[in-house]
C-alpha cells in the first residue's frame, strides 16, 4: 500500500507524527474527565405540585387532570406517570429519548406557567426539576455528637457547607436531618379568648410588621436617595413588642398573650452514623469534570476544616465517591497491565525483535484512541476503561498480521525493505477490511437506543477508536520499525516457540485438516449438529437483563405499617443498626428515619418524606468480595424476615436504567375499588410465585383519617365562617408560616404561629381551642364542631392520563429473573379482567424492551454494511458466504462459557455476541483473502486451501491468543456488569479459532469462489 511505503520512505516525518501522538494521548490521560459511571442525561423530568390540605381525589379532579391534558399535547411526549397523595402531586414527564432534554425543560415550565390561572388560586407552589446524573453525590460527610446542641450542630453543619461552596468544582451542597431554625410564636388561647381578641388582628399585625415596602428615592440637589423603610423584624424583642391589639386606649402586645422563642422546626428525618446522632452534609460534582482532581482540591479543606471542630463533634466522610472511582479506575489499571503482560507473552513466537514491535503498536494505538474518545465527548469511566481493555486484545492483530507477514517475505529471503514494502502491500488491504468489519461489528452497540446505550456507548467507542488507531498503526509506524528493527537473516525456522508452534500445526491441524476436506459434507454436518445443540444451552442459561452492582454497599429499606408515627419507625431502625452492627465486614451504616438516604448512586433516587419509613445505607469494607457481601444480604434478609410489625428490605444496588423492581404489573382502569381488588388478586399470586421477593402492593391499605366534622347550624349561630375553624384547626396542629425575617447577623427565620405543645402535635393539641365569631368573642372549638374518622385512598397513580396500580416484587437469589418474569407473565395472560380493565408489564421486561427496541433496525443495516465491504474486498457472494460461515462457531463457545461460569445472557453478553462476530469474521477474511491470492498464482483449490491454512493458521492463532490474553482479567473480574462480555469474547475466540479452522477451508471447497 501507498500509506505504508510513504511511511518507510519518509521514516523522520512518521516518527515525528507518532511521537506527537504519544505525547498528546498522554496529555489527555491525565487531563480528561473521570468519573465512576457515565454521564447520561435524558428527557426526564419532574413536576412536583404543593397544594395543602388537598384530598387525593381533589388533587386529582382540580390540579392533575388539567395538567396531563396539557402537557400530553407535547410533541415527542413518552410517557407521564403521577402519583397523587394528599396535597401532593408528582408527575414524572419523560420524552423520547431523541429529545433535547434543555429544550423540553423549559417547554414544560411555559406549558405549567400558562396553566397556573386555570389551577387554584392557592396552590402552594409547582416546580420542575429535571433529572441529572451529576445530581448525585460524591461526598456524604457526617457531624456526630450526641450531646452537642442543635444549634451548634447547625452552626458547624452551615460552616462545612460554606467552605464546600467555595470549591469550584462542587455543586447542590446540601445540609441533611437537621430540621429548619424558627421563631415559634405559641398563643396561649385561653387569655386570648377572654381579652376578646380577634385571631385575625394577631395576624394581620404580625404580617404588617413583616412587610418591607420600598420607599422610592429622592432627589436632594445633584444627588439621588434611595428611602429605606422601617418594615420586617432584625431581632426576637422586635417579634415580641409588636402591638397586636388596642382595647380601651391601652396597646396589647404579643409578649401578652404569647411566648416567641427561637427553636427547630419539628423533626421529619432522624439520621445517624453507625448508631450514633449527626448531620449529613453532601455534595455533588459538576460535570464534566475529573472525579480525581476534585478530590485533590476538597480533600485538604475538610482536613482544615476538621481541625476547627469543638472537641464533642467528630467528623467522618464514610462515603466519598472518589476513592471508588480510583480504587475501580485502580483495578482496571492493573488488569490493564496484566493484559499487556500476557499479550507480550502470546507474542514470544514471533520473536524478540517483532514482539518489541508489536507491543509499541499497543501504547501508539492507545494514545491515539484516547484522543479521539475525548474529542467525541466520552469521559474516562468503568465502561471506556473496559473497552480500552477489550481493544488491547484486539488492536495488536492488525501489527501481529503485517510483521508476521513481513518476517515471512524474509525468510523466503527477500531484504528487509523489500520485504517490507512487498509484505505489507499483499497484507494490507485484508488488514484494512478487517478492521471495517470489525468497526462494523461494533456499530450496533454505538447506537443502541434509550438510556442503556447512552449508558453503554463509551464501552463500543472506545473499541473502535483503537482499532481504528491500530490499523494507521499497523501501517505506518509498523512497516518502518520493521524496516530498521527486524534482523536482515534470522533463523529460517524461527525461534523455539514459533518452531513448536509450526511443528503443532504440521501434526495436528494438517492431518485434521486432509481428512476435513476428504469428507467435507460429514465435517459440515457434524460442525451443524455442535451448533445446534449449543442452542439448547440458552434456555438453561436465561436471560437477566442488567446484573446487581459488585460494590461493596447495600440498603436496608424499614417500612413499617401505614401511619406509623416516627418515634415508632425509629426503634425498627435502631433494631436493624442492632444486627447490622454485629457484621464484622461492616464499615458504616448510615440510617435515614422518615426520608432516604441522600441519593449515592447514579439509577436511585432519594425517597420522600413518610414517618413510616427509614433506610439504612450499608458500607462493608472494601476489600468485601461481591460473593461475601451477598452472604450478607442473604443472611440479614433471612433475619429480618422473621420481624413482626415491620417489613425490613435488604437490596443490592443493581446496574443499568432505573426500575421499580424486577417484576412490575401495572393495572391500568377507571374504579379505584375494582382497582384495589384486582391489585389484591395479583399480589397473592406474587406471593405464590416461586421465587419472588419483597411483594409491594401500595393499596393493600386505606389511610386512616380524622376529620373535623363542622356543625353548620351552631357555626352560623354563632357566626363563625368555616375558614375561621379550618385556620384555628391548622394553627394547633401544623401551626401558621407568617413569612421570614432576617437577623442582624444575615441569618434568616421562618416566623411560625401555633400553639403551646411539644414538638409534634396529639390529639391534645385540639383542646381548649377557641374560635373568633365576627364580634371578637371566643366559642371554644367543642361547641361547633367534633372529630371524626374516615378512611381514603392513600394515593392515586396516574399511567398515561389512565388510572393505575403498580404491584411489584423482586427476585430472590438462585432465581432467573427471566424464569420468574415468564411465569408470572403466564399467569397474567390467563387472569380474566373485568371490562375496561388491562394490565401491563414494567420492571426487566420494559426496560429490555426499551434497551433493545429499535436495535433490530440497526443489526439489519449493520448485517447489509457487513456483506457489502466483504462483496467489495472479494468481489464475490461466495466469498462473502464462507467468511460469514465462522458465526456460528462463535456461538458455540460463547454459550458454553456463560453456562460453565454460571452467567445468564445479560444486556452486557449480548453486546459481547454482537461483537464476537466481527473478532471472528476479521479471521476468516485473512484466511480465504490468502487462499484467493495463492489460486491466483495458479495453484489448485486443495493446495492453496492447505498452504493458506498452515500459513495463516500462526498469524490467526497468534491474534487469538492475543485477544484472549487481554481479555482474561476482565473475565477473572469481579465486575458483573462487564466479565459477561469477556467471558462470551473469550468462549467465541476459543471455539471458532479451532472450529473455523476445519470448518472455513471445507465450505471454501464445497463453494469455491471465482478467483480473477
């Protein structure tokens, strides 16, 4: 070829141009982003709405159904899913995947923005947020003390987030478990009701004195003033003087008939650090950025900031994000380094001289596939690092093929440049049309659909942008190091290796060979029957479609029965720091009581406020195997079955896009009761269901409530309006938010009215209120109206404008999902549903629907572009169709290996399939591309299919034995999510390396192709 004598020719200019690149690739080594898993942003977002004291139904009626009409009429619109509780409503928009999710984002917020004089008038507020990878969080520092004040607490809390904010690269810093500072302002009622004094007067001046109205500016010669007003409060004295009254010439104050103190909002979420009580302050990364760096720059401000700490509050970061992302990028270095290490050993039959060569290539190769993979936008995480790694097997075929090639011309004796020009020229285009197929072959995974190929893209690229660098490698750098390297006259036979290798071939493939190709139909046959009968592995094997996470972390979800106040949540949870803390692999466990833990991982979001939940985030130490860890789970799972009066989840974190659960059916209908009673039916066969775990029926129960039942005759007799009791009610129990203020210390307030009680409310909050009639005189409550209890739905789902109920459940250890989901799929076809009713399946069998949707049309395109370059190279279908032929020879031993090592066919193992194909077909075009050439030169079909077996049987083992070299530690990993595609690349290699040797030269001679 042109390229590789230009290269030899001008060796100064290529070695300039390949020292650039190596200094360059280096660079970008150290400059790109890193993080632990890719950045992928989709079209997701959430719209939450606030609207107080709103039943379900209400919510529904008024708030939700006018804003699904709305935002349905989107363009590009997926799906909408709502969940409805009182006062609450949360939709989760999500549109296509194509979709710009910037441009979608503020499409929504002028769609919610135009609705607002269509929707109540006092509704509380409505936001949309979107949903972002970075948005999790790379520290979780925790403040622990158990007898610091919370205001000390806070103080120190606030200061960490201070210095925090200051880092550039640091973003959502955020305070957890520690409840709002406020001014509560508690009216003692009984002196307000026998003063006459209307609650509307305490109020309207509370609120007058809070109003800070500008006062314009003046013009005062050549000069203008802004006039600064007197309005809202700076200190607690100011609160307690105002005038809230005047009867009888005399100025009551709210010192008269209230206290105003400054304290804690009541308490929603109790954490604490393996047992003990503490804040969480966490943080996220802004992306695009270097995990590693980052660390570098916050790791001395919390040492700083340690050293600052009182003496009864300790600081510990259990959970920072970049010591997993350098312990992982770590592993992979050093399974990068033992892959190399192999690769050099695989290479040893060449010889010293053209292995020395050959391993150049890998770093040059690298290099520049680093630059492309960062001129593309991907960052250096788990999935790039591995296809980095796969590449390594893969890049050195091309160099191994063009140096064996050029030391063959030379003991054939032939000069070391003739032999290299000559060599390389016969070689080169079968080396170009190897490594277009293999590219081909990876182009499916390149454009994978949804968020699970966002998710998996840098793993293909990366692969590519190798091998696409090892071809210019291969022949440039290549050919001209083997001009100058290689020795002029070296051992006819080779070295030692390479003569035990050829003595290997010549007595075993040889003879297999000749006796092949003497019965060509029985070889085809019996290579159909293997094939075949692989098939029959893929049932046993199954089919999982992402794998449970191999980090040495896991969470305790405490749900106990509906209402259950926190206080009673809370002793579950201590209960489970109990057994959890006897774990000797165990380094922390972070409990979260009535919220979730802040959001850690990149597929789970942090759970709302409920008093009748708690999680616990687990920590083993990290050198835990995935193996032990699993034992754990088991074993606690095992224990906390047996808990009365909870239920206590243990869950792995699992890989790839977000789900429920495993196993999700949606039933989809208009009546809330038929609803509920079908939800009921499925739930029992879960539960029958061999195999499942951690069934979720979400309308199992009806929430309990209490109502303040008004006695409309006595109200109007008295004259007292129904929003005058309604507020009464609000301030005993919630209290009143009157605004905030601000001190003379910067720090703001949130002014609260209510009622003297403790720091929740009981029923005994309700007593002895009083009620203003019009007059100013008190009724007490009692007298007008009683309490009563009613049941209601405790939420609503929404699926697509339709009513909906999730019931979920997942899989158990030892259990294929793809088994259990099957089982449960028939069981649902042969339910009978009243009229108007559906169900649906979400969970694995959405998501694999959604991952591999659309990949059809891509494996067909791919399947035509595949054909198409091999018609070019060979200019004959034959030829193409012998090629072809190795496919299922790859098959076979990628089966074998995933049933040997007990893997089931993941998301992960079919893209491993996908590019088996093009490693095996790379092969077969170097064997029938020779065997064309030598019947070209006039030989027999037989002799040139035997002298093209033997001669190219080294340089395709060589590469094979190569590939599988690279690819072993990341088969040997610990990794779930990435040893699938090592193991399945290394089964392939394995089985069409010694089947396609016999298998590809007799379909070569049952179809021979036209040679020109």
């Amino acid at each position: 070829m042109k390229i590789s004598e230009y290269a030899v020719k001008n060796y100064q200019f290529t070695l300039i141009m390949f020292l650039m690149a190596a200094a360059v690739g280096i660079t970008t080594l150290l400059t790109m982003p890193r993080s632990e898993d890719p950045d992928v942003e989709s079209p997701q977002f959430a719209m939450i709405i606030v609207y107080p004291g709103t039943s379900p139904k209400d919510m529904e009626e008024l708030v939700v159904d006018p804003i699904e009409d709305k935002v349905n009429e989107l363009e590009d619109i997926k799906r909408i899913r709502t969940t409805i509780s009182d006062g609450l409503a949360v939709f989760r928009v999500e549109f296509k995947y194509e979709s710009d999710p910037d441009e979608k984002y503020q499409e929504l917020i002028r769609e919610l923005n135009s609705l607002r004089s269509e929707l109540p008038k006092d509704i509380y507020s409505m936001e949309v947020n979107k949903f972002q990878p970075s948005d999790v969080n790379i520290l979780q520092i925790a403040l622990i003390s158990e007898n610091a004040s919370r205001t000390v607490l806070k103080k120190q809390a606030e200061a960490l987030q201070d210095e925090l904010e200051k880092i550039p690269m640091l973003k959502n810093v955020e305070i957890q478990g520690l409840p709002e500072q406020i001014v509560r302002i508690e009216l003692r009622l009984e002196k307000i009701a026998q003063m006459h004094i209307p609650m509307d007067a305490i109020i309207g001046s509370l609120q007058s004195e809070m109003a800070n109205i500008p006062g314009g500016s003046v013009i005062a010669g050549s000069k203008s003033f802004n006039i600064k007003t007197s309005g809202n409060y700076t200190n607690l004295d100011e609160i307690r003087n105002t005038i809230v009254y005047t009867a009888n010439g005399k100025n009551i104050l709210l010192s008269d008939v209230a206290d105003a103190s400054i304290t804690f909002e009541e308490a929603t979420h109790i954490t604490r650090l393996n047992g003990h009580r503490c804040v969480f302050v966490v943080a996220a990364q802004k992306p695009g950025l270097n995990i590693t760096q980052t660390q570098k720059v916050y790791k001395p401000v919390l040492k700083q900031f340690e050293a600052t700490l009182p003496s009864n509050i300790a600081m510990v970061n259990h959970f920072d994000q970049a010591d997993n992302v350098n312990g992982r990028l770590a592993g992979l270095g050093k399974d990068f380094l033992i892959a190399i290490l192999l690769v050099s050993i695989t290479l040893l039959p060449l010889g010293g001289r053209a292995a020395t060569i050959v391993m150049i290539s890998i770093p040059l190769s690298l290099a520049i596939g680093l630059v492309l993979l960062n001129l593309l936008g991907i960052s250096l995480n788990q999935l790039s690092i591995v296809g980095l790694v796969v590449a390594l097997g893969l890049l050195v075929d091309d160099s191994i093929v063009v140096v064996e090639n050029i030391e063959r011309w030379m003991r054939e004796g032939h000069s070391r440049l003739d032999a290299t020009i000559k060599a390389t020229r016969q070689i080169g285009l079968a080396v170009v049309g190897c490594t277009v197929t293999l590219i081909i072959a990876f182009m499916p995974l390149v454009f994978l659909p949804e968020g699970a190929g966002d998710f998996i893209r840098g793993l293909p690229l990366a692969v590519i942008m190798a091998v696409l660098a090892s071809m210019l490698v291969s022949l440039t750098i290549i050919p001209f190091l083997s001009s100058r390297i290689l020795k002029d006259k070296g051992d006819d036979h080779g070295n030692i290796f390479l003569r035990g290798l050829q003595r290997l071939i010549h007595g075993s493939y040889s003879r297999l060979l000749d006796k092949a190709l003497q019965k060509p139909v029985i070889t085809l046959v019996a290579a159909g029957i293997i094939f075949f009968a692989s098939l029959q592995l893929f049932p046993i094997i199954g089919f999982g479609l992402f794998p449970a996470s191999e980090k040495p972390q896991f969470i305790i979800n405490t749900i106990t029965p509906l209402q259950t106040n926190l206080e009673r949540t809370d002793t579950v949870s201590r209960y489970v720091e109990r057994v959890v803390s006897a774990i000797p692999e165990v380094s922390f466990f972070a409990t979260n009581v009535g919220k979730g833990n802040p959001r850690i991982y990149y597929n789970v979001s942090q759970e709302n406020e409920h008093t009748d939940f708690a999680q616990t985030f687990v920590q083993l130490d990290e050198h835990a195997s995935p193996e032990k860890k699993l034992e754990i789970i088991n074993a606690l799972r095992d224990q906390f079955n047996q808990y009365p009066g909870a239920k206590i989840e243990v869950k792995n974190f699992e890989q790839g896009p977000p789900v429920a659960a495993p196993i999700e059916i949606r039933l989809i209908g208009d009546n809330l009761d038929t609803l509920r009673a079908l939800a009921g039916r499925v739930e029992h066969m879960l539960k029958q269901t061999e195999g499942t775990l951690y069934v979720n029926n979400p309308v199992s129960n009806l929430k309990s409530d209490m109502r303040v039942v008004i006695n409309q005759d006595k109200a109007r007799m008295t004259g007292i309006n129904t929003v005058d009791i309604d507020r009464t009610v609000r301030l005993a129990v919630a209290g009143l938010d009157m605004g905030s203020f601000s001190d003379a210390e910067g720090e703001d307030y949130s002014i609260h009215l209510t009622t003297p009680k403790q720091e929740r409310a009981t029923l005994a909050s309700l007593e002895n209120l009083f009620v203003n009639n019009r007059q100013g005189a008190a009724v007490p409550l009692a007298q007008i109206a009683g309490l009563q209890l009613e049941t209601s739905p405790l939420r609503i789902d929404h699926y697509n404008k339709n009513r909906m109920v999730s019931v979920s459940a997942f899989v158990k250890k030892g259990y294929l999902n793809d088994k259990v989901i099957r089982e449960v799929v028939s069981k649902m076809e042969s339910t009978k549903l009243p009229a108007g009713y559906s169900f649906m399946m979400g969970g694995d069998v959405e998501a694999g629907n959604e991952s591999f949707g659309g990949l059809g049309t891509v494996i067909i395109v791919t399947v035509f572009m595949f054909v198409a370059v091999l018609v070019l190279m060979f200019k004959t279908f034959k030829s193409t169709l012998i090629v072809l032929s190795v496919i299922p020879l790859g098959v076979v031993g990628a089966v074998i290996a995933l049933f040997l090592t007990g893997n089931s066919l993941s998301f992960v193992a079919i893209i491993g399939l996908i590019a088996l194909a093009g490693v095996e077909v790379k092969n077969s075009i170097l064997l029938v591309d020779f065997t064309n050439q030598l019947r070209a030169q006039g030989k027999s079909i037989d002799e040139a299919i035997r002298e093209a077996g033997e001669v190219r049987f080294l340089p395709i083992v060589l590469t094979s034995l190569t590939a599988i070299g690279g690819l072993m530690p990341i088969a040997l990993s610990v990794n779930p999510l990435i040893s699938p595609l090592a193991i399945v690349l290394i089964g392939g290699l394995i089985s069409s390396t010694l089947l396609s040797r016999i298998v590809t030269p007799v379909v070569y001679k049952l179809i021979p192709p036209k040679v020109v």
